[in-house]
C-alpha cells in the first residue's frame, strides 16, 4: 500500500491494486489516494476514485474537499467555475451529518468568494453560513460553537459588513460568559481569538494604523492570561503577529516569560506561521533570534538551529540554512547521531542531496537509515534532479 501511495504521488496515476487487500483497506486506501490525486491538482482522477468509496459519508466529505480544492485553483482565471465548484460542495454538505464539518465548508466557501471579489458578494453565502451555526447551537459543546462565532465574525470583516462581525463577536462573548461563569473574558482563548482575527483583517485590508493600537491591547490581555496551556496554544500566534508588525522587543518578552517545556513548541509553531506571512527581513530578524536560544541545551539548541535554518530557507537566504545545519550535524554527532534522520530529512526535503547522502551514510540504525534513503529516493525523483551517481546510495 505503501509503494502504491508513492506511485500516485511521483505519477499521479493510480497503478493496480496490490494483491490480497481486503475491502476495509481498499476502502481507506481509496481515501487515500483521492486526497493525493487532489494535492498533486489530478482532480479529475481524483473525483473518479472518490465516486468508488463505499460509505457515503466518507464520499461525500472526500468529493467535497476535492471540489474545494479544485475552487480554490479557479478562483482567478475561471470564477464562474469556481462557483459551480462551491455550489456543488455546498449541496453535498447537506448530506453531512457533522455540524462542524458542514461549519467549515460554509467558512471555506465564504473565504473563496472573498478572495474572488468584491467581498461584499460574499455576505449571502455567510449569512447562510451563520443561520447554519445557529441552528447547529444546541448539538455542539460551547468551546466550539464560540470559535465558529469568532470565525464567522472574522468573515464578517472581511467582506465589509461590520454591523455582522460585531453581532457575531458579542454573541461569542454572551456565550462563554453563560458557559463559564466567573471567568474573566479578557484573559480567555476565545479573546485571544478574536484579537487575532481583528488583526489579521487589518492587515489582510491594509489598515495598518489600527494595528498598533490592537497589539498592545493583545499584549495586555495575553499577559493576564494564567493557564499554561491556554497561554501554549495562544502565544504562536501572538509572536506571529509581533515579528509581522515588527514588534522585536515586545515578542522577545513574550518567548522570555514561557516556561521552558513550552518554550520551544512555541516557537516552533510560531516560526511555521512566519514563514507563511511575514516578510524576508523579518523571518531572518526572527531566526537570528531564536538560534540564539537555548545554547546551553544541546538537542533544544538543535532544534533552534533547525527552526532558524527553516526560516532562513524561508526567506531565500541559503548560505545561513546551510550554516545551521551544519552547526546542528556537529550537535547531532554529540548526541549520538539521535537527530541524524531529522537531519537528513530536511536535507532531502529542501534539496541538499550530496550532503543528505553523507548524513544518511552515518545513520547506524539500518531502519533508519532505509526510511532515510527512500525519502531522498521520493525528493530526487519528485524534483527530477539527481546530482549524484546512484553507487553513492549505499547501505
């Protein structure tokens, strides 16, 4: 199953059935398959295969994110098509009997149309979208049904209907008060929320002199909060947001007042969305920083060093990945080579093939170290380069 997986992903074909396998897996596998055919844009094929699972539910939730998927692609050069897409997916969601689910595709489409323009187009499709939520009130727990508020008001915003966003951001709040009460609402996640997604409508509408007035309100409000783990889940995007408006000094006081067994998910996890939206220069000010901590913890300081070379990949600034890895090799040997396959993965994955395979050669697991070339093997073959002579691939 596993080689068939690694065929449709180099091929986009999916290749005969492997021999023996009963219906339960065939069905799985056929899952399977369909998400890669969608990922690799094989959306026909991928549509096809999903036809052929056998539990409706499965099916329909399948066909739809390929649907969505599919959408997604023609929002710019065909949105007629993409709103077939969309309608289509909405239809079927009907038949889905997840409330959370059908939640998201309603979120998913109403982000679709305001990609496409105007935003104001989009209003009905969320409005729809918000009389789903509230007929779905009573069947879901309060945590979820106040995120869905929060994120329908964040689409509010978006399509620049204020008078909504606010309704749907108050009633949230009129939510987890009744849910929990004596709790304070300024130091809560779903606060946390909704001052996140307050800026990240600012910025996605230009309105950048809102946005220091409303980080120093998140500080605040963040700095009150007193729960480990609901202070873990909302500092990512805190420190996200901070590099983004270039607040270095404020989001090095937020990574100094984490305890340290949170420290470094944290980051790890805000380093994955800075990578996504902040500019070059602030993904290298971020990864000048965090290689500077932890120095004093080997395999924490490997991770630093492997969080800042993603970074700095990130921002196309190759000679100082390439550093910091090498730097974290040096670590790994110290650490008995532990962290050699992690090591040779981002190698492989990033296109470093000559060094992955010198790495890959010191890996004294041979498990490991067969897991280690096989992902080469996939990059070398995915990327069609293959800088090295197949010998130098040896066990």
């Amino acid at each position: 199953m596993s080689v068939q997986q690694m065929r449709v992903e180099l091929t986009g074909i999916v290749p005969p059935w492997p021999e023996d396998l009963t219906a339960t897996l065939k069905e799985k596998q056929k899952q399977l398959l369909a998400e890669i055919l969608k990922d690799l844009g094989k959306f026909d094929p991928a549509l096809e295969l999903a036809e052929e699972i056998g539990s409706e539910q499965v099916r329909v939730w399948v066909t739809i994110q390929i649907l969505l998927a599919r959408s997604r692609t023609l929002e710019k050069t065909n949105p007629v098509a993409a709103l077939k897409d969309q309608s289509e997916a909405l239809e079927l969601a009907n038949s889905i009997r997840d409330g959370v689910k059908v939640l998201g595709i309603h979120y998913e489409i109403g982000l679709g149309q305001i990609r496409m323009g105007p935003a104001e187009a989009a209003r009905l499709t969320i409005q729809a979208g918000i009389q789903t939520l509230k007929a779905s009130e009573r069947n879901l727990s309060f945590q979820i049904v106040i995120q869905e508020w929060l994120r329908f008001g964040k689409l509010c915003l978006l399509s620049d209907d204020d008078a909504n966003a606010k309704e749907c951001f108050e009633h949230a709040r009129t939510l987890y008060l009744f849910a929990f009460p004596g709790k304070d609402w300024d130091q809560s996640v779903a606060n946390q929320l909704l001052l996140r997604y307050r800026c990240e409508v600012h910025r996605e509408r230009k309105q950048m002199d809102a946005i220091p007035d409303l980080m120093a309100d998140w500080e605040e409000a963040f700095s009150g909060m007193t729960v480990a783990k609901e202070i873990t889940f909302a500092a990512p995007y805190l420190i996200s947001a901070q590099v983004q408006a270039d607040r270095f000094d404020q989001m090095m006081n937020v990574v100094q007042s984490l305890e340290d067994p949170s420290q470094v998910p944290v980051i790890q996890k805000a380093a994955e969305h800075i990578q996504k939206s902040a500019s070059s220069a602030q993904k290298k000010v971020f990864a000048d920083y965090v290689q500077g901590l932890h120095k004093e913890t080997p395999r924490q300081y490997l991770t630093m060093l492997v969080v800042a070379a993603d970074l700095s990949e990130s921002a196309d600034d190759k000679s100082s990945a390439d550093r910091l890895i090498d730097e974290a090799i040096e670590i790994s040997l110290t650490l008995k080579k532990e962290c050699h396959p992690m090591l040779a993965r981002w190698l492989s994955v990033n296109g470093r093939f000559k060094m992955a395979i010198v790495v890959i050669n010191a890996i004294d697991d041979p498990k490991q170290q067969a897991q280690a070339l096989a992902e080469l093997a996939f990059q070398m073959t995915a990327t069609h380069k293959m800088p090295v002579h197949p010998s130098s691939l040896r066990m």
